[in-house]
C-alpha cells in the first residue's frame, strides 16, 4: 500500500484497469464495501481521502468533519486499496478554483436547495478525480443517491470513459444507515435517528407488495418517524434514479430518500426501486452483525 | 489517416503521445498551422471537426457556419493528422446537456458579456474532447485570445494532466487575420477589416518601444479603426493573458483585443505581448505570401 500526494505521482502508480473509491475519510464499513467492490474488478485500487471545502454549505459542518489518517490509511490497507491519494488542499487547489461543473436539473430538488453549492462542489471535485487519475471505474455509495445520479450523469455528459457504479448501503445491525456523522449522536438520538430506516424499509416492503402510489409510500416513512418527537424532517421524496426528478408513482427506478436532523446532526437515508412496473426490488442495503467500527471497536 | 466517430474508436486508434487539435472545421491555414505545431510533438494528432450547436449564441451564426468535411479531410491528413475525428451530433450530445462546465471571471469581459453562454459551451465542449480523448497535449489558436486563457484556466483548475498550447495567429498576406468568416466579407467589408490588424500591429510597435499605458495602446487601435467609417466596433482592451482582466498599463503578460463587426460579419483580432516589465515582445503572427485557401486557391 501506498500513499500519493498529487495526481502525476498517482497516475504512475497506477497500472492495468484502475479501480477509484472517492472519499473524504474517516472510513467506516461503507468505504470498506466500496473498496472491496472496487478489488473485484481492478488491477489497482486507488482510494482518494480529500475533506472537500467546495462542497460544504456550513464552515462549521467543515471545521468538525471528523479526521484520522493514519486510522484511514490502515483501514484501507486491510480492505483491499493499493493507493491512498491524500492530497493536501495545495495540490486539489492551488489557486482559487474559478472552473466549475454544475449539473442542471439533477440538482433541483432534495438535497439541492437544502445545501446551497453542495452539489457544485461534488461536481467540481469528481471531475478532477476523473480528470487526474483517469480510472476504468469509479465506486460510490447508494447512500448518496442524488450525489451518485449527478456524477453517473456527469460522466455521461462530460464523455469520462470509466464507468460508474453504484454500491448499497451498509447499515448498523439496528439499521441505522453507517455515516461518519453518526459519532456525534447521542444514545438518545441514535434512538430516535432509528425511525429512518425503519420507515424506509417498512415503504421498501410495501412496494414490493406492489404499492405505487408515491403518497401512500411516503406516509409509511412519515409513520415512522412520527413516532420520534425530536426528529426535524427536512424532507421524504420519492425520485427518479436517472433524473433526481419527484414522483408520483413508482413506474421507473427511483428511490425514496429522507433527510432530517437529529439534535444538531444532519442525517439522509434511502431505499433504492430497481427494475421496472413489472415489478421493483428495494435494495435494503446489507447490516453489521457487529458495532461499527466508526465506535472504535475492530468491526 | 483515419476518420472516426466515436471517443472510443479514436482513444483505440491512438497510440504514444497524443496531440489534440480541436476545431469546427472548413480549415484554413490557421489550423493547419495548429496540425503542425502538434505533429512536432506527438506520436498521434487528432484534429477533431465538429461545429458546436452549444457555443453558438445566435442561431443564425450557426446556421450560415460553412461546413465541408471532404475538403477538410484532405487539408487535415495533407498537413500531418493521423485522425480526423468527426462525431455526429448524437456522439457528442446523446442526451440532453445537463452538464455545464464554467470558468468564472476569465468569461465575464470582452467576448463573454458579448456572446452570452459562449464560453460556457466551449468550456464544455473541450471538457469533453480532453475527458474523452485523453490528450498528452492539445494546440489552440492565439487568435481566440479569450478562449485560450479560459481552456488553460480549465485545464489546470479540472486537474487534466495534458498542456495547452497557443499558437500564433495566421494572417492573409495584407495582415487580415484567419477566419472561416472571412469568406462572407465583400470587397469593401474586407478593405475596411485590414484597419484591425494595422491598428494592432501599430499599438505592437508602440508597446516594444515601451509604451505601457493601455489607454494610448488601445488609441493607436482606435485610430487605425477610425479612417474605415462603415466598422461597428464592440470592443477594444488591453487585458491580462493569465486572467483576461482589463489592465491600465502593459505590466504583465497580456493581450490586446479586438471585435467589431465589418458588415454583416463579426471579426476579432489581437496581439499578445509575452514577457515582462524589462520589455514586451508582440506576436504578430505569420503572414501567407499567397492567397488562402479559404478562397478555394491551393495555398
């Protein structure tokens, strides 16, 4: 395993089909699976670690991301990864950033508006990612799932040749969606974060039953997470996969996604519809027997 | 010399270092100067032909753009390309293009406030032909001056490993420089075009013998342009090479620009003064001794 510093250094590390896992670290079993997806189909599996200033809204949320390199560096090591790109912000930026990729339409709604520039930053950071290592795929988790479309659609229109794959969510053996925010909830707001999934997936069951109606699937999570007083909900959508584009039926791949805060974090969440009206699968996404490792346990 | 349609036929059809020179094709020897210039350092040129729909702020402009691809080809492979890559509408844009690539404050003087979403479709487009074709280097005409700074800007912000490189302008043997456009100009219109580059090339003399006040640079241009009455002039400007930002005195590398419209026909001219504060070379360009081949002649 190796650590990069620039692109030029990582480009010639590189060799055979090139496998990229895009992260900002703090590694959990997430990050893991998307490394272990990318082993399966690379001669070499670079994993970038950059904490993006372009795509936070909130200095605050930036000044507390959570780091540990050496923590990241191991971690990605044991998964599988033979490079660890972690630039400093010298290298990603060395003058101001004055080109940006934004990506119309797919950025209107959910986490668009809630998150002023957020998705212009992602747009403009994978890009470059895209651009300097050049790989034959890029891995990103379906937990981001308006962040997959956009960069799935980026390289589309941009005419990026690697292919982009979507990965399922990894979720705590409670069903808690793994983020590395989750380190700042307290147990009373882990609790109450709970009703999330639990709404997701009680919507994933009814829509394999063969529910359509987009309104009676959000109710299911809004049941849910009813039952929580203390969650403040930002939104529940039901979207298309290709476009980010609100529905009212389930009648294409889509996925239904929530945001809501839990005391001062902000979490997301979704179910993934696969397939067509002939019938869709949820994807729930796979959970931890044990803790996370994101608690300092081992896995 | 090969014709190909798609990014992945043309990235198979390379080999060793790639030189790309993207055009909109009916050549003139502006081009092929650019073929050249790459055949110098590549293994492989590509010469990409396609008249961008998205750069094209006036439908008519588009409409009225010559086009004539077996003429091209043969110019192209005469001068040294080993492909001409020609994609169809469909190959470039299969989708609608939600993809935007901006390149902030280099867009917003001379040619941007002029041709609104102008440069918002080059960027895009070039994002495209470099993310697509992976170009070792690629060749740009000093007469799009603007151009030029905003696809360096571009290349260095997207963190694209390839170089850039200007090449200067081609002028007709009376000092009229290049442009597929200048087929439509008459007798007169043309006549009164010639006051541009003599206006230029004047404020170059005036500059190497160390004038350094914009204002009485831009005077000499005026002047030249003065004793052509029927000239629309939009702009004349002394801005930085780096960031195409207006200067007030010649300290840095920089260029002086030109457009107006000579009847029906926009034109637009420069010289770039390349150096330093000890002293300022201007690149006047080459100069045909013969008629072009714009004009159906041979060369």
């Amino acid at each position: 395993m190796r650590i990069t510093k620039t692109f030029a250094e990582t480009r010639t590390a590189t060799a055979g089909r090139v496998g990229l896992v895009p992260t900002m670290g703090f590694l959990h079993e997430g990050h893991l699976s998307l490394i272990e997806a990318a082993r399966d189909g690379s001669d070499t599996v670079v994993m970038s670690l950059f904490v993006n200033p372009l795509q936070f809204d909130r200095d605050s949320d930036l000044a507390k991301y959570p780091k540990d390199l050496e923590r990241d560096v191991d971690l990605a090591a044991a998964a599988g990864a033979d490079i660890v790109f972690a630039p400093e912000a010298d290298e990603m930026y060395p003058g101001e950033q004055l080109t940006r990729v934004n990506v119309n339409r797919l950025s209107d709604e959910m986490e668009g508006p809630n998150r002023p520039g957020h998705f212009e930053g992602v747009a403009t950071v994978v890009a470059k990612l895209l651009a300097g290592i050049q790989p034959d795929r890029s891995y990103f988790g379906r937990k981001d799932a308006q962040q997959l479309a956009i960069v799935r659609r980026m390289v589309s229109d941009l005419s990026f040749p690697g292919e982009v794959l979507g990965v399922p969510i990894v979720r705590e053996a409670e069903g808690l969606a793994l983020s590395s925010r989750n380190i700042f909830l307290s147990v009373e707001e882990r609790a109450a974060a709970l009703t999330l999934s639990r709404g997701l997936l009680a919507a994933g069951d009814l829509a394999e039953a063969g529910e359509r109606d987009a309104g009676r699937l959000i109710a299911a999570v809004l049941v849910e997470i009813g039952t929580a007083p203390d969650i403040s909900l930002e939104y529940v959508t039901l979207a298309s996969q290709e476009l980010v584009q609100p529905l009212d039926e389930l009648d294409r791949p889509a996925f239904l996604a929530v945001a809501a805060w839990s005391g001062g974090t902000r979490l997301i969440d979704n179910v993934h519809f696969d397939g067509d009206e002939a019938g869709f699968v949820a994807d729930r996404g796979s959970r931890l027997k044990t803790k996370s490792i994101l608690y300092g346990g081992e896995g």
